[in-house]
C-alpha cells in the first residue's frame, strides 16, 4: 500500500483513489455547507524479526532459545473530497 499512497495527489478522483488502494473501511459525510466526504482505510503494519536457536543437550533432549522484536503499527489513511468527489486532503496517522 506504500506505493499506492505515495500515487495519491490533490485534484485525483474517486475512482482513480480507488483503482490504488482498493475499498474503504469506512465513508462519512460532513453535515455542513461544506458537503466533505471522508473514505479511511486502515491497516496492520507489521515487521521485526525473530530469532531461534535450539541445540541438542542429549539424545533425547535440547536446549532452546528465542528472542525477538516486533513493530506492530496500524495505519490510518483518510481522504478528504468535495462534493464533486476530487481529492481535497490525505491525512496518513500511525498508531
């Protein structure tokens, strides 16, 4: 989805939008004059790395060890469009 957001420019349409990233997770209305239109999508972002080692103690046992260090993030991508559905605004949050 990276290279998808960073395709994402002010004045694009809806369907281009789309066409990158897919379905929403949520679509809201401003209700006032305004007439905004909001489409977020979110997602899990994981990475780390893990490491195990296990060595053999006996024929019928073995030591273990593992150690790792995981960076779960979730991404909230929201779009802003006006009434006539071109992107206004993109506001990209990590938790």
């Amino acid at each position: 989805e990276n290279v998808a957001v960073q395709q994402l420019q002010p004045g694009m349409d809806l369907q281009r939008c789309l066409d990158l990233l897919g379905a929403p997770s949520s679509v809201s209305q401003d209700d006032d004059a305004a007439g905004r239109r909001f489409l977020t999508w979110e997602w899990l972002q994981e990475s780390g790395w893990n490491l195990s080692l296990s060595v053999p103690v006996t024929d019928t046992a073995s030591a273990s060890y593992q150690y790792g260090r995981n960076n779960n993030q979730i991404r909230h991508l929201q779009l802003i469009f006006d009434p006539t559905w071109r992107l206004l605004e993109i506001v990209d949050e990590r938790e």
